[in-house]
C-alpha cells in the first residue's frame, strides 16, 4: 500500500480500480517514413476522423452541458483546421520526410510550448488546447482513437484533465479524481464539486505511476485528503466504515428535499445555490436549491476567443431562470480581472492585479460591455424572478452610476417594445471600503451579499490565489467575523435582506453564528444545501 497527500476539493471517499491518464500515448513511433504522399493522406484520414469525432463531442456536450462547455471543443476544431499548424506539418511530412505521427507530435510540441511562452494567461491557457488537439490527432494515427474505457468505479489519476477530456469520459463511471496538478477553481474540481464525488489536487503521487498501474486498487479520501493505492485490509475496511457513514449521512438528508430551511423558533433561510452556467442546473435541481444566490457572469467570458453577443449572454441567463421557474436568480454582472482573463478584453498587465481593474471596475470604464450584459439580464428578467448583482464596490457613486445605468437600459428596452421584469438590484460586500460604509451603501440597494473570498483577501492582505501562504488565509479571523457582523447590521436597520455567497457560506462552524447576526440568505455549491438545511431545520 502506498500513502499520497493532497487538496481536497470535496468530502467524499470513494474505492475504485485506477486509470491512469497520460496527456501523450506512450508507444514507439517510427520518426521518418520514405512514402511522403502516404503519410499526407494518413494525417489527412486521421484530421477527417478527429474533426468527425470533436463534432460528435460537441453535439452531446451542448445538449448535456450547455454551449459554454461546447465553445471548448468548438475552438479546438478551429485549431485543427489551423493554416499555420496545417503548414507546418505539411512540412514536416513532405519535406522533412517525417512519419504523420512524428509530425503531429513535434508540432504539437512547439505550438503548445509556444503558447505556453506567452504572457496573456488566456493565451497561455490555449496551450492545453494545441496539446489535446494534436494528441487527439495522434492517438487517431496510433490506432488508439476511441474513447478511454473505465471501469465501473474508477479513480482517474492524471497530472491534471484536458477540458476535452473531461466532457470526453462517462461521467457514470468516474468515482474520484487524484490529481498531481490542478487547483480548486481548475476545470476537473469544478466538475468534481459539482459531480459531488472525491476530488484530491496537488497531490503527490509520482509521475512514476504510470498506465501499468491501471486496473489497481485505489481509495480516494476527500475527507481527510488522502489517496490510498492497493490498500490494505485494515484501510479498507477504516474506509468502508467511513463510506457507510457518509452513505447514510446523505440518505438520511435526502428527507430534506421539499422541506422549508427553517430554525426551530422560526428563522426562514433561503439556501441558494452558486453557479458558473447552465451546465450547473442538474447539481442545482438535484439538490433543491431554493434559488440561484450567485450567477458567475464572467464563466460566459472565458475560454473564447470574443465577447459573447447579447443573444448567448441572454439565452445563457433565461435557461437557468425558466429552469428555476419562479425562484430567484441574482445573476452578478461581469467580475472580470484579476486572476480571471480573457484576451480580446485588452486588459493590461498590471502590477496588483488585484488592486486593479477588475469587477465593477471594467464595467464601469467599459460601457458597452457594461450595457450588453444588462440588456440580456432585463431581457431574460422577463422570464422568471431575477436579481441583478454588483461585484466589487467600494463606493456609493459607484453603485449610483450602476442603478442609474440599469434603469436606462430598462427604458431603452421599454421603448423598444421588449418585455422585461422588475429585477431587484443589489451589491457584492467583498472590499472593507464597502463595509466601512455599508449603511450608506444599505440606502441604495434591495440586497446585500457577503464575497467572504475577497473580503478575507482585502482585510487580511493576502493574495487569495497564493497557495504558498494559505496558512494565513484565515475566513475565521476575528476581523472578518466582526465585519461580517456590521454588514448584517447595516442591512437591518436599513430595511434590506442581507445574504453570504463565498466559500464560508458553506461553513457549518459558523452557521449558527452567521443566522444571530441577521444573515437570510447563503448560497454555497449546490452538494452543501441539503447538509445545511439538516443543520438549520436543527437550531433553536
Ligand atoms: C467572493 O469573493 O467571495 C465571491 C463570492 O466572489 P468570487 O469568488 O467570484 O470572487
Ligand atoms: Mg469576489
């Protein structure tokens, strides 16, 4: 038995058979190939047969995962199609008399690395495109095209997923993810959290495990974020015990669904769901979420190549407003910056990012961006019961201009002869600025809603993404608590409902701390609801 350490992204244990996933099929390849014109006509066979297979990918994902899933695949087949890899491997073939899969592999190579070299972080990001294209392309050439067969339980191994890859494998049959790379907000923990199975990141597990090792035992526990390889008895049986629990713990708030959340004495709480697209709806409807608390507008904006029109933006928000028929959706605009970018948004290096233009900022300094979203929100307002949210105030004339914004685009529409509903308007409490002055802030707004992410960031001076100094990143700091505290206050005396959608909504610690203060609303992923509507249904 071996022992391997890592992240946890969900607390879940799961016993399956590994796969080992390797981003290049390891087989020899023979470099040089003396019939050129042959080996032009096999790539070409093998690009028909890979585009045939990415069409077929983007099909089903668009139908089971939502367009925003599906642009990955689509922006793939344009890279398969692209003049300046198609030269080069035309080159290499014709030229350099190199077997079809010599050159496929050495221009993934170099495209990859290229784009990797670059400093746009959304360029950079389009590396791990060229690669899973190209070995796509390869594994067609090498016979080993098809898709990756799994086991009934199967714990993936991998250094970290393509985002083909994983709209590729049968989600059935995954049991947990270990990964020896990947972050909490990469591709496969957004999958893993909202599959709600063990995901482990930054583990470490040596890259000496290879695709031998498939078919071996293997325990992922989220809980205490641990991966277990053969395990032995004893380990297996602890595990057993343990899944046991977790099975009936979850059993057992399956009698949650269709109850209110409610404490004893009578305190209402709507437990709302956070949310990236619409690919998230099956975790949100599964788990009975009351409503939609947080709408990541900018998961719309990244991995594309341009801004997403009016029509996707709109489209995008009415799916996920029909599909909650009647229940809230607060969908925040565009909170762009920082560690999230795309290219075609031009936006600058800067030295604090952070500090930067990012949030309300961009769409402040950004009208017509500003103006698209808001159309496509009051749009699909029409729809349903939406909210419209803030990120990132600092300051009253901020979130004036924004009202005063909202309602032009209201009568913009109006006059158009478009129907709208009449959308609650509320902010983001993330910056101590807005804390400082949340009573002023409280007269302006229908609602109030914690980003405990950011604000623990901006009150702690401490970079959220520096996982070099997670040990201070403390959520339960005495200073953040007692701003958690004045928020509520400030909403309640001012009329408004206040809500927390940051991770340390999902908290069950402070739970009962959070509804003393006043707080209403949390919306947390959507595996947290029916846990905490036990816990709350429990309080006095
Ligand atoms: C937060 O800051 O807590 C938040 C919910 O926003 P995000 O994590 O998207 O910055
Ligand atoms: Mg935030």
């Amino acid at each position: 038995m071996t022992k391997h350490y890592g992240k946890s992204i969900f607390p879940a244990v799961a016993i399956g058979k590994i796969k080992v996933i390797e981003n290049l099929p390891h087989q020899a390849i023979e470099t040089h190939a003396e019939n050129s014109e042959e080996q032009w006509q096999l790539l070409l066979e093998a690009k028909a047969e890979t585009d045939r297979q990415l069409e077929e990918l983007f099909e089903k994902t668009s139908k089971e995962l939502g367009e925003e899933l599906a642009n990955i695949i689509d922006v793939q087949r344009l890279m398969l199609s692209d003049g300046d890899l198609n030269d080069s491997l035309e080159e290499m073939i014709k030229i350099d008399s190199l077997s079809a899969a010599e050159a496929t592999k050495r221009a993934g190579k170099e495209f990859s690395e290229f784009f990797a070299s670059l400093d746009d972080p959304y360029m950079k990001a389009r590396s791990a495109d060229v690669l899973d294209v190209t070995n796509r392309l390869l594994a067609q050439l090498l016979g080993q095209g098809g898709q990756t067969t799994l086991y009934d339980s199967t714990v993936i191994v991998a250094d970290d997923l393509m985002p083909s890859q994983t709209l590729t494998l049968d989600r059935k049959k995954i049991a947990a993810f270990a990964l020896r790379k990947g972050s909490a907000s990469s591709h496969t923990a957004i999958l893993a959290k909202s599959m709600s199975i063990p995901c482990l990141v930054q583990t470490d597990i040596p890259t000496s495990l290879g695709t031998e090792s498939d078919g071996k035992d293997a325990i992922v526990d989220g809980e205490d974020a641990v991966v277990y390889i053969e395990p032995d008895e004893a380990v297996l049986s602890e595990m057993q015990k343990k899944i046991k629990r977790l099975e009936k713990e979850r059993a057992g708030l399956e009698k949650m669904r269709g109850l209110e959340t409610i404490t004893k004495s009578g305190k209402k709480i709507s437990l709302n769901a956070n949310i990236g697209g619409v690919g998230d709806l099956p975790a949100v409807l599964s788990n009975d979420a009351e409503g939609i608390g947080l709408f990541r507008s900018e998961f719309l904006y990244l991995d594309r190549n341009n801004y997403p029109s009016e029509d996707e933006l709109f489209e995008a928000y009415r799916k996920v407003t029909e599909a909650m028929d009647g229940k809230q959706v607060i969908i925040r605009t565009l909170d762009i910056g920082a560690d999230k970018k795309a290219d075609y948004l031009n936006l600058d290096d800067e030295e604090n990012p952070a500090l930067g233009l990012r949030g309300i900022r961009v769409c402040i300094e950004n009208e017509a961006v500003f103006n698209t979203q808001l159309r496509a929100i009051y749009r699909a307002s029409a729809y349903g019961n939406v909210a419209i949210m803030f990120p990132m105030i600092t300051s009253v004339w901020e979130v004036k201009h924004c009202k005063e914004q909202a309602a032009k685009i209201k009568e913009q529409l109006k006059n158009e002869g478009v129907k709208t509903g009449e959308p609650e308007l509320g902010i983001m409490i993330e910056t101590p600025a807005a804390v400082m002055i949340s009573k002023d802030l409280a007269k302006e707004v229908a609602f109030f809603s914690v980003g405990t992410n950011d604000l623990t960031q901006y009150t702690l001076a401490i970079d959220r993404q520096n996982s070099k100094i997670d040990r201070f990143y403390d959520p339960h700091h005495p200073a953040v608590l007692e701003m958690l505290r004045l928020i509520a206050k400030s909403a309640i005396e001012n009329g408004i409902w206040a809500g927390i959608c940051g991770e340390l909504g999902a908290d069950p610690k402070l739970t009962k701390s959070f509804i003393e203060m006043g707080y209403t609303e949390l919306s947390v992923s959507p595996g947290y609801i029916l846990g905490l509507r036990e816990l709350i249904r429990e309080m006095a």
